[in-house]
C-alpha cells in the first residue's frame, strides 16, 4: 500500500463493468482491497448488518447512473437508514455543480466526472483516506 501501513477495503458499486475493473485494478494497485457490486442494489446488500452477506467496508465509491438505484440514493440510505459514517466518492458522467451540491449535502466527500484521470482520481482517494483516517495513512 503506498502511503501507509494499514489496508482499507472499498466498495465500488458501478454497473459498467469496464468503469468498475478499472477503477478496482486502479485502487488494488495502491494496496486497497475490493468489494465489487452491480449496481446500488447490491451494494446495500453488502453493507446491511441483517445480511449474511455484510461485509465491512472503509470506503464507498458509487456510480451516480445506475438503474436500480443510483448513487445518489444509496448514499441516503447508508446515511439515513443505516446510519453509517463511510466516506464516500460518487462518480458520473453527468456530473454538475447542482449534483456535486446534492452529494456534499448528504455527506459524500467528493464528485468526480467521467471520465476519470487516473493519477487526480489515486490523489484524491489518498486525501480521503488522509482526512477520515487520520493516522493510518
């Protein structure tokens, strides 16, 4: 892992598959390990403590334009129903000022518009890791 010792596990919920590898191969290249979902759907699957399947996860990075349910709104749910403190990134094509508004009211750190420079988009994730995680970085 780059900058520090600890291994912090993503979840990276997008529904095109080339957009999810890429970023995951991204991310495991800095040492991070993967959880992969489908779509928003999925991903609450994955954080919901009544599933058999909850997994825990340090960092959330959701697609804005997925067709179950979008980035957006799972975002709601982990914050208001689940009541859960993940740091989160929603990416998207569509990005706008209006929609940057909407994720940062909710809670997320960052928006980041399709398609994703590699080399900001590695910065970025180690900014988010270096303010949630103070110390482990």
């Amino acid at each position: 892992m780059a900058p520090g010792s600890q291994s912090f596990t993503v979840l990276l919920a997008d529904d095109d598959n080339r957009c999810r590898d890429s970023l995951g191969h991204l991310l495991a290249g800095e040492g991070f390990q993967i959880l992969s979902a489908n779509g928003g759907s999925e991903a609450l699957q994955y954080l919901r403590p009544t599933r058999p399947a909850a997994r825990r996860a340090d960092i959330l990075i959701l697609d804005y334009n997925m067709p179950d349910l979008d980035g957006l709104e799972v975002l709601r749910v982990v914050r208001q129903e689940l009541r859960l403190r993940i740091p989160t990134i929603l990416v998207s094509g569509n990005a706008s000022a209006q929609l940057e508004t909407s994720v940062l009211q909710i809670g997320g750190f960052a928006l980041v518009p399709k398609p994703i420079e590699p080399i900001s988009f590695r910065q970025l994730v180690w900014r988010l890791v270096e303010t949630e995680f103070p110390g482990n970085c």
